[in-house]
C-alpha cells in the first residue's frame, strides 16, 4: 500500500468520525428539546453553540449556524432572514458545520413540532431522496456534479415537492477545504458543474462531496432540509 493511499484512508476515517461526532451533537439537542416553541431562531442557534461546547468540546464551525423555523425554512443557506420565533406548530430545520479535531462535519436535519400532516410529509421525504441520491451516485462511475443536481432535483419534484436552492451539497475535507481547481461552482453539485465528482482537488487529495437535499412547498410555505456525507 502507498503512503498516498495510507493518507487517504486516513483522511476518509477522520471524516467519518467527525460526521458521528455531529450526530451525536444531533441527538443531543433532540434529546434535549433544544429544538422548542416560544425561543427564536437565534437563540436555538446560541443554544446548540453552548451545548455543542459542553457536551462535545467543539469550540468552532466551519460554516455559520443555520436555524430556520416556519416561513424562514424555505431560504437556503445563503439567505440571512430577520430572527423569527418558533411556533407551536412549525417545520424548523438545523444546518451546522463544526469542526472536530481539524476535520469538518456538515449534517442537517429537520424537527416537526406539532402533527401537521404536511410538514410530517416533508420531514419523512427527506432521508427518502438522500438515500435514492446516495444510490444514483454509487450506480453512476462518471457522474458530473450537473448529473448529480438534476437527478436530486428531479426526485423532489416526484414526490411532490420542489427543490429549495441552486446546490445539492459540496466538496467537504479538513478545515479549511480547498475549492476545487477553477470556478467555485466545481465545488458544488449544481447546474454548471460539468466536471467527474470522483476525482482529486487542486492538492491531490481525493475528492470527498457532502449531499444536502432542501425541498420546500412555497404555497405552503414550509422547507425542510437534511446532509451529510454522500461518498463515504
């Protein structure tokens, strides 16, 4: 075995212990019931901050804290809506991005407070079109990350709901990763992006691709929103 290869075993391995350190993060704030009506979208996000350094000693994130609760939830990431407070009643979904040890974990999920059917829908949809992402990829050797995109897309729009932003995830590696060579848009799963995902970044490192699935129903107005790592 090659010293590359060795490296990227290893790099793959600390990946994926960072992405169960996230889930752990997860469980916690649902075991908690962080996630509650009556708070804002800024306080749940200071109080996942503080959770997540006490309970796991995480001390940053790579990328901002995302809580969108109600209306909020159909913007993506991108978007800086006014803070909103949660409702008795609404889709909330959580985006973070901490670092554990150098290495970058990005995982979302979405909590539904109440019983509408809907939003349970939407919720229960959502590991739905990670899975069906997760086997297109595995099924296709070549696949663009253009190829990637319209297939999510076009899996939200067969279960009935529409595609919530202009990216279906992105390259994810220690911190801070690298943009793949050339336009930014060759580190993301998007229209344009023509380049194989399988492959190595302007370093030489093996290419690793979070897959984040954001389905929404405007007239509604409610989203929710679900990642983690697609390849590994």
């Amino acid at each position: 075995m090659t010293t590359s290869s060795v490296d990227e075993t290893a790099r793959a391995e600390r990946l994926l212990e960072a992405q169960s350190m996230a889930r752990r993060l997860f469980d916690s704030i649902e075991e908690s019931g962080l996630i509650r009506a009556g708070i804002s979208e800024r306080q749940a996000s200071d109080e996942v901050r503080d959770l997540a350094a006490e309970a796991l000693g995480v001390t940053r994130h790579w990328h901002k804290r995302v809580i969108r609760a109600g209306a909020n939830s159909l913007l993506p990431y991108h978007a800086n809506p006014p803070d909103r407070v949660i409702e008795p009643d609404d889709i909330v979904y959580a985006d973070l991005g901490p670092i554990f040890a150098e290495w970058e974990a990005d995982f979302g999920r979405t909590y539904v407070l109440g019983s509408d059917p809907e939003k349970l829908r939407l919720q229960a949809t959502l590991p739905i079109l990670f899975g069906a992402g997760k086997a297109f990829f595995e099924a296709t050797a070549a696949i663009t990350g253009e190829q990637m995109f319209d297939f999510m897309v076009g899996e939200a729009d067969r279960h009935g709901w529409a595609w919530g932003g202009t990216i279906a995830g992105h390259l994810v590696g220690e911190f801070p990763h690298d943009l793949a060579e050339g336009d930014d848009d060759y580190s993301r799963i998007t229209a344009g992006n023509n380049r194989a995902m399988r492959g190595v970044d302007r370093t030489g490192k093996v290419c690793h691709w979070i897959l984040e699935v954001h389905i929404v129903d405007r007239d509604r107005e409610i989203g929710g929103f679900y990642e983690e790592l697609l390849d590994l």
